[in-house]
C-alpha cells in the first residue's frame, strides 16, 4: 500500500488514509496484502467501464427506495453475493 500512497504523493494526488485503504481493499481480492497483476488488471477493467450512463444505471440499481441516496445496507445488499463469491475464488458478474 505505501507504493500507492507514494505514487498518490508524487503526483499531487489528494487521498485521506481511510480512502486509500478502501481502494486497495477494493482491489486486493484475496486479501493478502499484496496485489496481483490480475488483480490490477480486474481493477482497471473495471474502472474503464464506468462511463457516466454506466455508473447512472448502478446508482439507480443500488438505490433501492428511489431516494436518489445509498446507505451501507444497500450496497450490501446488492454486492454481497458477489463478494462471498470472490472471497471463495468463484467466477462473478461484478468485475
């Protein structure tokens, strides 16, 4: 994680530590600490594909009650499968 935190400082990249952590957690699938090549590689294919129609149709799938709001409870709810899943090393549509 230092090297992203390094990387984040050289090139003037504003990131509070609780940030950093949550997006190296997002992208350590199998949380050893360390992030794989395919990790990365799932990363960045996942973040290319959020365009703006794209992450428009996720908010409004995540926001349940149509409140134009998502709280913690939603995004377990919709991600949770998924994230067992991964934990288990399975195949799965979120990434």
């Amino acid at each position: 994680m230092k090297e992203i935190e390094k990387a984040f400082n050289d090139n003037d990249v504003e990131c509070s530590k609780e940030r950093l952590i949550e997006i190296y957690s997002f992208m350590d699938h199998d949380s050893n600490g360390e992030i794989s090549y395919s990790e990365w590689f799932c990363a960045l294919a996942f973040i290319k594909q959020l365009t703006i129609k794209n992450l428009s149709k996720v908010f409004q799938f995540l926001d349940l009650q149509s409140e134009g709001l998502i709280d913690l409870m939603q995004l377990e709810h919709a991600y949770r499968p998924h994230l067992f899943r991964l934990k288990l090393g399975l195949n799965t549509d979120l990434l």
